[in-house]
C-alpha cells in the first residue's frame, strides 16, 4: 500500500439515475438518500466491500450496488460494481439488495471479503451543527484504555471539469481532495483532477465515517467514507465513494 497521505487518482465509482430538472411537484430536497452498508475487508486488509442501496428518486425502484476495491491501487476488482434497480416500485429494497449480493457472492469470496469493518468514526444522519468537512479519529484500544494516535482529515471542495454536462445546475460539478493531519504533518491524500461523470453533478461531499478493520491495532487498513451528494430528479441524491487513508507501505 502506499503512504498515508499520497495523492491517489479515482474514477470507479458508478451509480444509477440521470441528473434531471427537479420535480416542481414534489417537496424541496425530496431525492434520494442512499443508504450505506460496509460489508469488511479481506483478512489481510488490502480489499473493502461495501453496499450502497436505496428507492431511486423519480421511478420509486429499489436498488442496490456492491462495491470491491483494492486499497493498495484504489480501484475495483472482480468484476464490481455490481449494480441492481429493480423496476417495479412494488417490488420492495430488500429484493434488489438480494439479487446484488446474489451477482456479487463469488467476488466477495474470491477475495476472501470475510474480515468485519468496524466503524471508528460515524456521522450519523441526525447529527446537529455539523458540516461534515472534518473528521478526527483515533484507533481504539482494548476495552475503556486509551485511543491510540491522532489523525485528523479535512474536505476542500472546487469545481472542477467533467463530461458530464451541468450546465442546468449553473455550471461545473463541484470536485474534492482530503487532506490528512498527523504527527504534526498535513499532507493531501487525494484531489480531483476531474469529475467522474459517474458522480453526475456534484453538490457536495461530506464525511459519513471512518472504518477499519476488526482487530486491527494501527492505521494501515483505514477507509474513508464520504457522502456525495448531487443533483436529481426530485432533490439532491446521495452516494457514497471509499477512500483508502491508511498509512502502510
């Protein structure tokens, strides 16, 4: 894996449901909150599955999205995304949630995903006075002793180009980089270079959470999740992207 705040370059994150004029006959800020699952690791720390799912925005289908990434590269493998709408909105979440864990079960086995992610750092949806640019965390020890370390991570939002066209939401989709604090040294993590027009058009993007691997003792398997939120049918849609943070070689 590589340092823990070297800048790493993304494009593997894809959703369902164009960027279209917000409905006037709904209320504001309808859309569609996707909801988030982290299905764990690989023993070894190196692979993070997690599932995305929800009721997509406008149609009233449910879907569901698995997603296998790489840390060590930040990029899918075994064939993920593996993305399910079911269209009949009669047809309720947990259907599309089974057939995506059906289309992913091979993957998920093949690299070994059998580990538990253990949420370190969570923002919840309720939380007040919180805009969801920062998070810091630490890694928990045995029981009530001490946290271990110190490590603090910061959002900066920009626009920034993208193939995907936005000019009906004024203009360009917004892009980010996560910096890193630790030991007394901020480094960027990540920056876009481009939006993916995956992420349709981007309003904003905050933290959801840090998470680790169960058992482990240090930094070197960290993820963060960040919410992504853009422009839909009804209101703002949420997404979310992983984020390898850890700090092994």
């Amino acid at each position: 894996m590589g340092t823990a705040f070297s800048v790493r370059k993304r494009d593997h994150l894809k959703w369902l449901g164009p960027a279209l004029a917000l409905a006037v006959s709904f209320p504001a800020f309808a859309g569609d909150s996707a909801q988030f699952d982290a299905l764990g690791y690989s023993e070894d720390g190196r692979y993070f599955a997690f599932e995305q799912f929800g009721i997509q925005d406008g149609s009233g289908f449910a879907y569901a999205e698995i997603f296998l990434i790489d840390l060590t590269t930040d990029s899918f493998v075994g064939g993920a995304p593996f993305e399910t709408r079911i269209d009949n909105e009669m047809i309720p979440v947990t259907a599309a949630r089974a057939e995506a864990f059906s289309d992913a079960q091979l993957a998920l086995a093949e690299f070994g995903i059998s580990r538990p992610a253990v949420p370190i750092a969570l923002r919840g949806d309720g939380e007040l006075d919180d805009d969801g640019l920062s998070i810091a965390y630490g890694i928990p020890s045995y029981g009530l002793a001490e946290i271990e370390g110190e490590y603090a991570l910061n959002l900066e939002i920009f626009k920034a180009p993208s193939s995907q066209d936005c000019s009906f939401f004024e203009g360009s989709p917004m892009g980010v980089a996560v910096m890193g604090q630790s030991n007394g040294i901020t480094e960027e993590i990540y920056r876009d270079t481009r939006v993916p027009a995956s992420r349709h058009c981007v309003i904003t993007y905050k933290f959801y959470g840090i998470f680790n691997p169960f058992g482990a003792w240090d930094n070197s398997s960290a993820v963060a999740v960040l919410s992504v939120w853009s422009h839909g049918f009804e209101g703002p849609d949420r997404r979310f992207i992983a984020l390898p943070v850890g700090d092994a070689e």
